[in-house]
C-alpha cells in the first residue's frame, strides 16, 4: 500500500508522510457522496452560489499560507503558486456568479406541442487530479459541478497530501455539507474500485497519457463518462511579421513558466527562417539569464522540478535527443551533485521526425526551436505529433492569424499572448490530450443529465 508523501523537491528531505485509504475509507467516501447528493441536489443555485464565493473568499484570505504548501509540495515558485490561487478564486466566483443561467431549460422549436432540454446533476463523481496545479485542477472539476448539484469523491496527487487536505478544510470552513466533497488518499486500485461502482456516475482525471489510457479503459467497461484532459506539445508559431520582442518574451513565459511543467506549455517553438536569427538570439540570452532559485523567494522564476523522478526521466529524453543528433544551443541538465530535484534550462535545435523526442512530450524546462520555410511549413511541423490541446500564433496580421488557427489540429490556440487559462473560456484538446472540456460554459454540462421534455398534447 502506497503512502502520501510529501518530498520536498527543494531539498529532497521528505517532510510529511501520510497512509493511503484503508478499504473502508474508499467505501465510506462513495456512500457518503451518494447520500449527501440526495440532498444537495436540491439545494438552491443562490445558497450554493453563496458557499461557492465563501470559498473563494476564504482561497483569497489563504493565499500565502496555501501557496508555501505548494512550493514544499511540488516546487513551483511561491509567486506563481499565489497566482494559481487567484484563478482558483475566479474560477468559484464565475460559476457562482453564473450557473444558474448556464443550466437553465432550452426550447427547442418543434411542429406542434412543447420541447424542452432540462439540465440535472446525475451524483456522485470521481475526480484524479495531478500534482502540476494543485489548487487550480481540483477546482475546474469542483467549482461547476458542485453547482450543478453533484458531489465528489476527489483523488489527488500522491505528492499533494498537504494542499489535498488544505482544499477540505476550505469547503469545509465555507460551510459545504458533510459527504458533498471525499478527499480520499486512495492507491491506483482503489481508484478502479471507486470508478465501477454502481453508486459513481462519472470520473474525470487530469494526467499522463498512461493514466488516461487506465481509467478510459476501466470506466468503458463500467459505462461511465469519463472526461480526459491529458499532455500536450504545444506548438508557438512565430510569423515573420511577429513582434519578436513580444514573441521572445511570451515563449520565456509560456515554456519555463512552473518550470515548464504544464500539459499547454510552448513546448515546441517553430519560428519562421526570416526571424529565426533574431528569434533565436533574443530566446538563448533570456535563457541564460535564468538562475535557479529557492522556490519560497517571492522573486523566484525557476525553481526545481516536482520531483527527482520528473527530473531523470526528462534527463533520459535530452540525452537521447542528444545521441540522435540535436544541437545544444543553452547546456542545461539535471543538477545531479545538488540535493533535490533541480534541472537547468535547456535550448535544443536541429530536432527532427527521426528522434522519438521529436513526437514525445517533454515535461519540464526544455525548450525545442524549428526553422520553418513558411507558414505552410510551421503549420505543417505543429500537426505534425500526436498530441493537439493548444497552440499559441504570435503576429500582427489577424487574417493570417485566423487562417493558421482554423488548421491547427488543437482544442485552443491563443494570438500574440502564450497559453492560459481564464475561468470563463473552456480549456481541453483532441487527439492524444484527451476528450472532454472544462471551464467556461462547456465545462458544467460534461456531468450532466440533459433531460428532454416533449409535449405533444
């Protein structure tokens, strides 16, 4: 049986171990979630709506204790931690503020009588969410379908234990009904277990392409809806019209930001051959003004890697791109005789379609430059791997940007800014990165019982 534990990727000491769910903690969470949906179903939009901006306030007051706890937790630099937390706090106010008119009946235009779609919360709903945000992924999965009126059985990262425990206490505090929201400390087979219950009716995991592939296949033999959001590869398209300080800037941002550890990281940077010199040189220079910093110091940037175990694995991906033939333009690398989790910020180039890097994901401060001939070409090298959640354009045309966002085979592409997240615009991707949406107004119909009601009297 795995325990929780938090490893502090900073010093690699672990400074909290916790047990995972006995047998009977997983089968309390799913009766509690069960009958407390009973009840919560039939609470009314304003008494959820005004737990929900309780919430939000309480995220607001918490702010830099929570944001300590994720630095210790997996890494990220305490002011970017703090800024996830104030999304967290978008997110709950916007469907607080908004849900009642998103799940309001439709009518449909019928030739004689009356046609309606009802929209109903089906229950109880398993949520696996990762490590990479820990505040932020839990509450795009929460924050609409406790307004919807289902409840939740919540499975977090085996290395969030304290941020797991400090969302409970949140809800908890802003009054939330007891079994309305089960944190469960569960092991991979517990998750199975919660997932074929009769009693769950969906489950939705953010994660690997393994993990997806895992809880698809269970959750297809049980028939429930599952929603995936999964890796990503995101390409960030430079035209030759671009502002290349802007596109310099925003690539920094969008490829190290959370020490590139996010499934909509620029992990691909495909620059068109006219600007590629001016590109490549403002990027390297920003590049190697970076330093490695503790990820408590408010003026941290980059700090380690979640985990020793990210590290190495992203380590093994360069060396092999390496042996292939890459070009090295900013040395970086694992920090080996450093304790923790540290990894320097690497540039490559001269990437190709016969290195496996080439169609891989690389999760975490690598950064990989294309020469593209045109845009034909750039687009070309951006479909061009098997994943496809976002992409970013940087020009000034916007005909052209139009043009090359309609072929991006992707579920978001963002102009002249890297990608983001905002609580009212949906978030999730095809291809490999998954199926489903969150946020924004797609977010809160994915659980949902869309009821017709036909009249025909």
């Amino acid at each position: 049986m795995s325990d929780y534990q938090v490893n502090n990727p900073a010093t690699g000491e672990v400074e909290a171990t916790y047990p995972a769910a006995a047998e009977q903690d997983i089968q309390n969470a799913i009766e509690q979630a069960d009958n407390a949906y009973q009840d919560w179903r039939q609470v009314s939009f304003d008494e959820r709506s005004a737990l929900l901006h309780k919430v939000a306030d309480l995220y607001l007051e918490r702010q830099d204790t929570l944001a300590r706890i994720v630095a210790t937790e997996m890494g990220k630099p305490v002011a970017q931690a703090k800024g996830e937390i104030g999304l967290v706090a978008e997110i709950y106010r916007y469907y607080a503020d908004n849900a009642e008119q998103l799940l309001a009946p439709s009518t449909i235009e019928v030739d004689s009588g009356r046609a309606s779609v009802e929209k109903h919360p089906v229950g109880a709903l398993l949520g696996i969410m990762p490590w990479n945000y820990p505040h932020y992924q839990v509450a795009r999965f929460a924050a609409p379908n406790l307004m919807a009126g289902n409840t939740i059985i919540l499975k977090h990262a085996p290395q969030c234990p304290k941020t797991a425990e400090a969302i409970v206490d949140i809800l908890k505090d802003a009054g939330l009904p007891k079994g309305v929201y089960n944190n469960v400390f569960a092991t991979n087979e517990q998750a199975a277990t919660i997932i074929e219950d009769p009693r769950v009716q969906g489950v939705s995991l953010t994660g690997s392409e393994r993990a997806g592939q895992a809880v698809a296949k269970i959750a297809g033999g049980a028939l429930k809806k599952v929603v995936l959001e999964l890796g990503g590869s995101d390409a960030f398209i430079v035209a030759a019209d671009a502002d290349i300080e802007q596109a310099v800037k925003g690539a920094i941002s969008g490829r190290f930001g959370n020490t590139g550890q996010a499934c909509n990281a620029a992990k691909r940077l495909i620059i068109i051959e006219s600007v590629y010199d001016k590109f490549v040189e403002g990027f390297t220079n920003a590049v190697r003004d970076m330093t490695l910093a503790d990820p408590l110091d408010e003026r941290t940037f980059i700090g380690p890697m979640s985990s020793k175990a990210a590290a190495t694995n992203l380590q093994a991906q360069l060396d092999s791109a390496i042996k292939a033939g890459a070009t090295v333009l900013i040395e970086g690398g694992m920090i080996k005789d450093k304790p923790g989790a540290w990894f320097a910020p690497t540039v490559l180039t001269d990437v190709d379609e016969s290195m496996d890097v080439y169609r891989e994901e690389l999760f975490g401060p690598v950064a990989v430059i294309y020469k593209a001939r045109d845009i034909e070409h750039a687009i070309q090298i951006a479909n061009d791997v098997p994943f496809g959640l976002g992409a970013s354009i940087q020009t000034q045309d916007a005909d052209l940007a139009t043009d090359i966002a309609d072929k991006l085979d992707v579920g978001m592409v963002t102009i002249n800014a890297p990608s983001g997240s905002e609580a009212n615009t949906p978030f999730g991707g095809v291809k490999r990165s998954g199926f489903g949406r969150e946020l924004g107004t797609l977010g809160i119909t994915e659980f949902l019982n869309h009821k017709l009601i036909r009249d025909k009297s």
